[in-house]
C-alpha cells in the first residue's frame, strides 16, 4: 500500500506539470475544471534497496511508493458545490497529506488568475480554502449534534457534548487563521476527530514552482518562505517544475551534466520525495521474502505488529515474532545466514519499535 498525497493549488500555478515531473505522466495541463483525477505513482529511490539487490541478488525488487493525486478542480468549488464535488473532496481527504503547488514563474503566455504572481498572497488564500473546506463540515455536524441532543440519553448526551466541545474548540481555531494542524489538541481530542479527515489537519508541503531565472536562488526562497509560513507540520520545497519536468525526458548522464550548469544536486523528484518523508515522519523498512526485495514505508514509532499489517492484515493478526538485523549490519555480515552466525539477527516481539532501515522477516500464524 503506497502513501498517498493530494496536490492542490490554484488555477494556472503549474500544479498539473509538476503532478506530471513526479510521476512520469502525460497529464493534459491546461484543463482546470471537475473531471477525473490524475492519479500517477512515484517510486521511491533508496541507494540501501540497491546495495540490498546487490548482496542479496533477489529475482525481484521492489522500492516504495508515493501516489500523487492531483485533483481537477479547486477545495473551494468542492466544497461550495457539494453534489459535484463530493466524490474528488473525498479522493483528497483520503489522502495522507497534502502539496500545495504555489505559483512562483512569471510567464506571459499564462496569465495568473489575479493579474499578478503574488506567492504570499496565494499562500493565504489557498490555507482559507482549506479552512473554509473544514469550518464547513464542522458546522454541518454541530448543527447534526444540537438536534441530536434534544433527544437523546444522558450517557449518549455526554459523549455528544464532548465531540461538540471539541468541533468548537477546533472551529474557534479556524476562525482565529489557525489551521488544524496547528492547533494544540490533545492525543483523544485528535483521534476523536481523525474520521473527518479534515484538510487542513493534514501535513502540507508547500511547493513553490519557480521559473528558470530563480534557479539559482532556490535556498534563499525556500529559507524565506519557511521563515515566514513554516510552522508545525508545514515544510517548503522550490524547484522549477518546467526544467524537472524536461530533464526527467532525457537520458540520465545528460541529465545530470544539465543540472550541474543550473547548480542543482540532485533531482526535484528526489528531493520533493525526501521533504515528503520528513513531513510526514515516515521511515522505511525492507523485507526479503519470496526471493524478492522489498521496501515499506511506515510512520516513525511504529510498533512491529503495524509494520507486518502494512504488508497484510492476516500478518499483523497473526503476529508471532519478528526477525530483524539492521541494513548496516547486513552490510558488514554480506548475509543474513552470516548474521545470525554473528548474532546480529535479533528476535523481537509485537510492541518492538521498527527502526529506520532495519531488514525484518515477520513470523506468524493465521
């Protein structure tokens, strides 16, 4: 099961071509309006998988994935025209986090909605649409609630109120420009409203698509935008999604020499990927099984048993033990027979917290 992130961003900031830069697609560009959404798949480059298939000479290997979902139409005509909108506003809560293309290039041709490229005036508007998205269905249950209570038990009218003080408590936020994720809820008041998938709760990377002339300045502007708009669960990344975009066309080493003229080090897939990781706290484990190599991702912290359930549920309901040395030392033992020779394979049960890297044969019983 791969990560899932939605890609927003206003009319004409170039979210389609970096959905495009991303996943190797052909997604036509210069639509803007409710149609199906592109949906492309990113793999993962992970230089541990390769020194893996290089020691361990599996038939198949296989790296993460992230699925990039880049919806066709905007949060806010989702959300103000719910019959149209309600099934691609769904696509996109379903989702792990979110990437708001912010247009940066300045470009005749492409006219930007407002007149002007204003990256911090877009910035703001596209957080009130998702405010805006969120204060919506909050709304539409406290009004579902206050009926509620008029006649409901006292057991059932407690546990109602509380969900009403919290959806307060979370749309007094919102109205103060306060985004979910920014807000301090405990861990129940969070999981008590984890199942309306609210849009700005979710991570958000925010992307700012930069023309070739901005090159150069790439950490200057990612600095000052995180400076100005980063805060909790918010993290910025400049590329130019246009270069990225046909440099991703050409063959690797050509590639390569072009990116050393414009200084860039390595590919705005790779680094976009990086950032997406860190945001979300994911780290990524490997498994060996069935002569192939495989790499999972999962949030930091996970316990083993969540981990097997990220590669079936009958794993994680079985549970028995988990088997487990680490990629470096893999690496220093050249096989996991030697390793356990070593002593380096450990035996760890169901609350063991996977580590960054660690190579894993999950023991269990249906």
């Amino acid at each position: 099961m791969s990560v899932d992130i939605g890609i927003i961003g206003l009319p004409k900031s170039g979210r389609t071509t970096v959905f495009n830069t991303l996943t190797s697609s052909k997604a036509h560009v210069n639509s803007y309006a409710r149609e199906a959404p592109h949906i492309g798949i990113a793999r993962v480059a992970d230089p541990r998988l390769d020194k893996l298939v290089e020691l361990l000479n599996p038939k198949k290997r296989i790296p993460s994935e992230i699925r990039y979902i880049d919806i066709g139409a905007s949060v806010k005509s989702m959300t103000n025209d719910m019959a149209i909108g309600g099934e691609y506003l769904s696509q996109l809560s379903n989702t792990d986090a979110l990437m708001n293309v912010a247009r940066a290039f300045t470009e005749a041709s492409v006219p930007h909605i407002e007149g002007s490229v204003d990256v911090e005036r877009d910035i703001i508007a596209m957080e009130l649409e998702l405010a805006c998205s969120d204060l919506n269905i909050i709304e539409r249950r406290l009004h579902k609630i206050e009926i509620s209570l008029r006649s409901t038990k006292q057991e059932e009218r407690q546990q109602s109120q509380h969900e009403q003080n919290i959806l307060l408590k979370t749309k007094s936020g919102l109205e103060k420009d306060i985004p979910i994720r920014e807000q301090d809820l405990s861990v129940d008041e969070k999981k008590l409203i984890t199942g309306y998938q609210f849009l700005s709760a979710k991570p958000l990377l925010t992307l700012l698509n930069l023309g070739e002339e901005q090159i150069s300045e790439i950490k200057l502007i990612e600095e000052k935008f995180s400076q100005r708009f980063s805060k909790r669960n918010h993290k910025f990344i400049a590329l130019c999604s246009k270069l990225e975009l046909e440099l991703g066309e050409i063959d690797s080493a050509t590639a390569e020499e072009c990116r050393k003229e414009f200084g860039l080090t390595e590919p705005g897939l790779e680094r976009t990927i990086k950032t997406s990781f860190d945001l979300m706290g994911l780290i990524t484990f490997f498994t060996t099984a069935s002569d192939e190599i495989k790499a999972w991702s999962i949030p930091y912290g996970s316990e083993a048993t969540k981990a097997a359930g990220k590669i079936h549920t009958d794993m994680e309901r079985g549970f028995i033990r988990a088997e487990v040395i680490s990629f470096n030392d893999l690496v220093k033992a050249g096989s996991i027979t030697e390793g356990r020779k070593h002593g380096q394979l450990r035996l760890e049960g169901k609350h063991y917290i996977v580590q960054d890297g660690d190579v894993i044969n999950f023991l269990f019983n249906v």
